[in-house]
C-alpha cells in the first residue's frame, strides 16, 4: 500500500521524482546522502544570506554611479569598458594580464585560420589543364600550399583555446559549436561557420581567466602567473611556427586573395599579424595595448564594478560605479531594455568606418544605417528622458585608412558627390546610408542626404528625445589609450560632478 500511494505521488509531482533516493539505496548510503545534501543545504543558506546583507547594505550606503554600454556588435563596447578598467581599476586589470595571454593567441590563431580558408576557396577554384584562367584569379603556387600545410597544426590550437575557453561545454553559437569539430578535416570544416569564439557573461570574466592561468592568487601581471614548462603550452606551437606565419602574411598571393574577397584583416578587432614576432615569443606577456586590441566576443550581459574617487575643495569622494556591458547582436537586443531604468548615463558607440559594411546577422542592413536606427530608438526611448547619453563616432583611425587606401564613400554614399575622399570632408558632410545609396543591400529607413554625421545624430536626438538633453558626442579610436582616457576622465568628471548635485552634496 505505501508503495502504491508514494508511486503515485511520483507520477503527479516531477520534483518529487527527481529527488526520491535511488532505487534499493542501502541505510549506508542513506546515512551519507543526508549528510551531503545538508551540507548542500548549509552552503546554499549562507550564499542567501550574503547576498541578502550585500542587498540590504547597498539600500543603505549611497547610490552607485550607473554607466550603460550600447552599440552594435563590434562597435567598441568592450574596450571602452577595458579603458575604464586600466585608468580607474588598475590593479584588477594587471591581475588579469596574464589570462589575455590566451586570447591574442586565440586572436593570432583566427586570423591565420582565414588566410588558410581563403587559400582552401582558391584551391577549390582552381582550373583544370586547358580551361582558361580568369585574370583576377591568382594560382595558389607550390610554396603557398606548402606553407598552408606547415600552419595546419594551428587548427587544432585554435580548437584547444575555445575549449578552455569553454571547458563546461560549447553553447549553441555557431562559434562554439566549432570546438566540437576537432575530428573533421580543415579542408571538410564547413563554411557557413561563424568561427568566433564566444563567452556568456554568466561566467565572470575571471573566473574563465582562472581556468586559463590556473587558480594561483598572486598577481597574473607576472611570469609566474603562466607555466613556462607546460609542454601543452599554444605559446610553443606558435613560436615555432612563427616565420612560416609571417611568410604567410607577407605573401604577394596572400594578399590579392584577401584584396579580391574585400578582407581587410588589418582593420578587423583583434588584429596581431602585423606584430607577430612580439606575441609569439616564448615568454610573450600582453601589454596594455595589446589588450585594448584583444577581441573576445561575450553573450548576455556582464556587470563590472569601479571604485572612482572625484577631488574637491572638501576632499575626495569615492563612489562605486557599475558599469554595463550588453551584448550588441540582434538577438540580444531585447535584454537592453531592463537596464534603462536607474541609469546615469548611456555611452552609444557608432562605428563610422562600418560604412561599407552589413550587418552579419542581417545581411541586407547596412551597419551605419542600424547604428542610426538603434541612435533613434534609444534617444526617443521615455525610461531614458532624464539619461545623459553619449555618443561615440567609434573608429575614426580605420575610417581614414579605408579612405587612404581607395575605398570610395560615394560609391556607398551616392549623394557624397565629388568631394575629396579623405576623412575632414567625409566626417564634416557625410550622409547617412538611404535606401537608394544601397541598392543591393536593402535598408530600412531613409535618411537626408549630405549632413555632418554629427549634426545628423544631434538632429535625430533633438526630434525623438521626450525632453530636452545637452547633445555630448566625441569622434574617438578606442584602442587609443591616451585620448580615450582624455574622453573618459571629462565623462567621470561630469557624471561626479551630476551625481553630487542630485545628492545635494554640492550646491
């Protein structure tokens, strides 16, 4: 009879059937499972309650400065945030130095993963005996294919980092489901995988560095912090390879492959080619530059925590700021919204040289074109009337490089008519993409042509903004340490200098 009754309990309460004892458990075994899961218990009372008394000692104390990060994907978002972290949280940033290490190798490794792709397309290409050769189509000599089989091990590299990176288990990203790959040929790898290794933010960012250097507490910002010795170590691999990786690079065939497919890897996130005898080295240590170059793509959204101190005729203030990083993909466009209630400020980066560019997850929005419509939807936005918001006109450096190396604005920006192409008359009267500038990428809104970029946000800002805002906007190179940070002090001055005044704390 209890048999019947507990059975059917079972049946009507799923939790219940999870966790009933295991069929034909001996008194033994009972003893330690209830010892275990009171342990469980004790453990999982005391987080509670810790977080219970952090919750309620930050109603008590004074109110965090909120800082907000928004753009699309690649717009520059993580590397304000790093900016933030090496001028006010220093120490944080040099304990972590070490655990970057791995991610300009990751960033090395991608990079040399395209050049082989590209080269595979042409090889594939390739024209039998007899059959005419296409002009623009250069030949993958022997050489070449030699060295795309010398660099073959840095496949398996690659396919090592993102599984650190990931050591739980691959996501459902196209970029982690490409460490599951690691028995398929390179030349079978399939090509409508995106290869960008992604991390969610509910693993803290040190806590995936840990998992890369090891749970060692002093300070990564030293040798120490990596295992010279480790014979499993990609830094070996890498250096080893290291000149057939610049042959590769500076190869004349290499280069028309990369022109004819439009891929300017100099200009990508994450770029190390161009400084390969540095961070191949054996005992290769990130700078801070470096790190401010470093992509590593995150999913969801992360909080980062600052102490800043503001001087004063009365002294110095501290005061904790929490700084958002949101994710900036199409798809995680929805969980922006939660996080507009409360925020002190927003900083929105533009990435301007993305003029040429579509938007990988929808291919027929140009980037700019998005930038503008995400500027319209945040600036007319009501949780936001009383927000300051900033606006970053992001990568100027490769906006002017693109220029310089004959990519013409008007053949993407029809009305830019027969002005110089260079970037002073480009930034000082360019107009945002309209669905006739693209015909064969189709863009949603139509925008007036031949209006100063900045003057085109300020407008769009002045017409949708539910209140009257001062208009902030700066042309900015994030991975420009010195004049970002110039930018990020006057912010942190402002946002101090608003923060006092809200708590009447200056007159």
């Amino acid at each position: 009879m209890p048999t019947k009754i507990r059975r059917r309990s079972l049946e009507e309460d799923p939790l219940a059937y999870i966790c009933a004892p295991p069929d034909g458990e001996t008194e033994e075994q009972r003893h330690v499972r209830v010892i275990l899961e009171k342990e469980a218990k004790q453990i999982s009372d005391a987080i509670d309650e810790q977080l219970s008394r952090e919750k309620a000692q930050e109603k008590k104390g004074p109110r965090p400065v909120k800082v907000l990060l928004l753009g699309q994907s690649e717009s520059g978002k993580s590397t304000t945030l790093k900016n933030f972290q090496l001028m006010y949280d220093s120490k944080a940033f040099r304990a972590e130095r070490a655990s970057w290490r791995a991610i300009v190798q990751l960033n090395v490794v991608r990079s040399i993963h395209v050049i082989l792709d590209v080269i595979t397309r042409a090889q594939i290409r390739r024209p039998t005996t007899g059959e005419d050769v296409p002009p623009a189509s250069p030949i993958v000599d022997d050489e070449l294919a030699t060295l795309k089989l010398r660099l073959s091990p840095l496949i398996r590299v690659e396919e090592i980092l993102m599984q650190r990176l990931m050591p739980n288990g691959p996501d459902k990203s196209d970029a982690a489901r490409l460490a599951q790959l690691t028995n398929i040929p390179y030349s079978e790898l399939p090509r409508n995988v995106n290869r960008e290794v992604a991390v969610h933010s509910a693993n803290p960012w040190k806590d995936v560095f840990k998992r890369l250097v090891g749970n060692d507490t002093e300070s990564f910002d030293s040798e120490k912090a990596i295992d010279w010795e480790d014979p499993s170590d990609p830094g070996v691999v890498l250096h080893a390879l290291a000149d057939d990786m610049k042959a590769l690079w500076s190869h004349r065939i290499v280069q028309t492959l990369l022109d004819r497919q439009n891929l300017r890897l100099q200009e990508a996130a994450g770029f190390f080619l161009d400084c390969l005898d540095e961070v191949t080295s054996l005992k290769y240590m990130p700078s801070d530059d470096h790190i401010l170059r470093a992509r590593l793509k995150t999913l969801g959204v992360s909080e980062h925590r600052i102490k800043m101190t503001s001087g004063g005729m009365t002294g110095s203030i501290s005061r904790d700021w929490r700084i958002y990083d949101v994710g900036g993909h199409r798809s995680l466009r929805a969980a922006w919204a939660p996080y507009f209630d409360d925020m002190h400020s927003i900083i929105f980066l533009c990435p301007i040289s993305a003029f040429d560019q579509v938007l990988a997850e929808e291919p027929r929005l140009n980037r700019l074109a998005d930038s503008v419509n995400l500027w319209t939807m945040i600036v007319s936005h009501k949780l936001l009337a009383n927000t300051n918001i900033i606006l970053f006109l992001n990568k100027i450096d490769i906006m002017k490089s693109k220029l310089e190396s004959g990519i013409r604005l008007v053949d993407y920006v029809n009305s830019y008519g027969s002005r110089p192409n260079d970037l002073e008359n480009a930034s000082n009267c360019a107009s945002v993409p309209c669905l006739s500038s693209f015909p064969s990428h189709a863009v949603t809104n139509s925008i007036n042509p031949c209006l100063d970029l900045r003057k085109k946000f300020a407008g769009i800002q002045r017409e949708h903004s539910p209140s009257s805002r001062v208009f902030y906007c700066h042309m900015t190179t994030v991975t420009d340490r010195k004049s970002t940070q110039i930018i990020l002090a006057n912010i942190k001055d402002m946002l101090m200098h608003q923060y006092l005044e809200d708590a009447s704390l200056i007159p």
